[in-house]
C-alpha cells in the first residue's frame, strides 16, 4: 500500500484507543489505514441489532475526569452522538434498591453506544475482517499479514492497540521488551447476556418507573442496563443488557452460551423486590468477552504515562496501559498519537 506522505502507521484494533490513535494522526496530515478482526469499528463499544431491539452488550456508560476527553465528549454531544445517561442510577443488593447518586457525570452514545466510535472512524482508512496474525520487517518498513496470508504494506510504523495477552505474540519476534510488558498486564473476561421481554418489566415498590440502571451488589450480576431507556430506543419495548462480574465470569469462561444467558436473567429475577413477576423472554443470549477490561494494568512515565513505545517504530497502546474505563482507553491512544506526531515534526 503505498504512498507519497511520511510516516505511514498502521494501527490494528479499532475499538476506541486505536480509533483515538489514528485519529490524532489523521487530524496532524498522517495517512493512518486501521485494521480489525470485525467488520466495522467499535471494539468493546460496539452495540448488536436484533429483531426490533438494539443492546449494547460492552461498555454501558462512560463517565469524564480528564478535560481532554471532556472536550471529545462535547464534540460527540454537539453532533448528536452522545448524551447524559444513566440519570436514573439505581443500586440493588441484600438490603434491597435504593437511588444511587455520587455526582458524576455520565454519557452513552446516541442512538447507540456505536455512534461515538463511527463518529471517530469518519474518514479513516479502515479494513474489517481481518486478523492480523503476524508482523514482518523488511528493508526498515513493516507488512503486516492476516488470517489468509495476505500481506498488507508496506509501513513506517505499527501500532497494536488490541488487548496485551494479543499484542504480545505480535511484537515478541520483534520486541521482547514490549512483548514482556504486555505479560505484565492482566486482562479478565466478562459474560454480557440480553433479554428481549414480552412486556414491559413491572413497577417496583419504592422504585421510580423511569430507572434506567441498576448497580447490583449480590449474585452472579454487576449491573443491568435498560437499553429501551436509553436516548434514541424508545419504541423498541422492554430490552435488558445484563453484565457479570468478572470472578463469576473467569469460573464460567467455557460455559454454554445459552445457560450463561438463562443464569443471569434468573440471576435478575432474584433481586427483584419480593412479589415482583418476570416477564417472559422472547430473546434472550449471550456474548463473551474473553478480554473485557485490565484488572492489572502498567503505567509507565513521563512521555509512556500510558503507552509504550519499542524498536523500530512499535507501539502499543489500550486500557491495558492506563485504566479500566473508556476514557482510559481513549487517553492512552489519543496520548500516543500526540506523541507521535511529535516525534515525526
């Protein structure tokens, strides 16, 4: 692939660090071509459509800390692809449901949590479907050959932007450094399930109508989400996104995809107030995320705070390197395309 700019980056993984990498290269005047395993962009924040319902089965929410990241949010809301949501935060657990308030704002993409990571994949060079399985170097440029052996290149640098326990066998070959920072970082799996219901879920004594989540304390579950309640779905009828908590998912990691559904609806069910009834299902599955979030991550400093920089123009960058949340993982690929761009001025 190649052409007349400098500095021409490849980037594998287009969830929302590498979305944020390669956009900060592309705004500077960098040629930037992305490529990921799925056909569109998104990552972990990426939404599912099913008959009459849209779930967002990764991240639910992002709240804001860094004013960087509040100003991309500002842009997201100014385009209309983001809003405040949940304002109706609930928490569940032996003691029953009770309002949750601490003061911190929080949005979701609007009408889907897909539309902030589109938003940022606008005008870039991105290649669905395709794997990257292996890197090679030759005459000081980088190829990069996927899951049919097709060779795509050449490059001038390469940033990995998929989870650490991924990147690893990436860069090994070439970095053991970088290679071995990634074992360093630990990521945990998490069961996503949803439920399409019949009807719409009952009213719950001391519990608003309109609660749109619930931070559940006991169980198998960590938090339900009402995808019907969230801004742009409301005609799409009673829709549940149900998330487990990473221990309970760890033990289940090879379970059947089905009975990992029935368990957390069940699961629901049982933190209901007592004389609550269920609707029944008429939808009702699962999707596992085998890499959901870092449950020990490596800062580094000064310039590699929160990525890392190797040989011969290798990178990488994610939530791995900063934090859990997503606005972790945009800082950390926001950071290293600032950085980057840097080095090549």
């Amino acid at each position: 692939m190649p052409t007349s700019l400098p500095h021409t980056t490849a980037i594998i993984g287009a969830g929302i660090a590498g979305l944020a990498c390669a956009r900060a290269l592309h705004d500077a005047g960098r040629r930037v071509v992305l490529f990921d395993k799925a056909r569109g962009p998104g990552g972990r924040m990426s939404s599912r459509r099913l008959p009459g319902a849209v779930v967002d089965l990764g991240a639910q929410f992002f709240s804001v800390r860094d004013d960087a990241f509040r100003r991309q949010v500002e842009t997201w809301r100014a385009a209309g692809r983001a809003a405040p949501w949940p304002e109706a935060l609930w928490q569940a657990d032996e003691g029953g449901w009770r309002r949750h308030r601490d003061g911190r704002e929080r949005f979701i993409g609007s009408p889907r949590m897909s539309a902030v990571t589109r938003q940022l994949a606008d005008g870039l060079d991105l290649i669905g479907e395709t794997r990257i399985v292996r890197l090679e170097r030759q005459a000081a440029q980088w190829w990069l050959v996927d899951q049919g052996e097709t060779r795509h290149g050449p490059f001038d640098r390469v940033v990995v932007a998929v989870p650490s326990s991924q990147a690893g066998p990436l860069v090994e070959p070439h970095d053991p450094a970088l290679a071995a920072a990634c074992e360093a970082v630990i990521q945990r799996p998490c069961w996503a399930a949803w439920a399409l219901l019949d009807s719409p879920l009952p009213s719950l004594p001391g519990v608003d109508d309109a609660w749109q989540a619930v931070q559940v304390r006991q169980g198998p579950l960590r938090f339900v989400s009402r995808n019907d309640h969230k801004p742009g779905r409301a005609d799409q009828g009673e829709s549940l996104t149900l998330l487990a908590h990473l221990d309970w998912s760890q033990a289940r990691l090879e379970a059947d995809t089905d009975e990992v559904a029935r368990q957390l609806l069940a699961a629901f069910a049982a933190v209901l107030p007592a004389g609550s009834e269920m609707p029944r299902p008429r939808s009702l599955g699962a999707h596992r995320w085998r890499f959901a979030q870092p449950d020990v991550f490596a800062r580094g400093e000064a310039v590699n705070r929160d990525h890392r920089l190797g040989s011969d123009g290798l990178a990488l960058c994610g939530d791995g390197w900063r934090g859990p949340r997503v606005e972790d993982a945009w800082l950390s690929g926001h950071h290293l395309g600032g950085t980057l761009v840097a080095i090549d001025a």
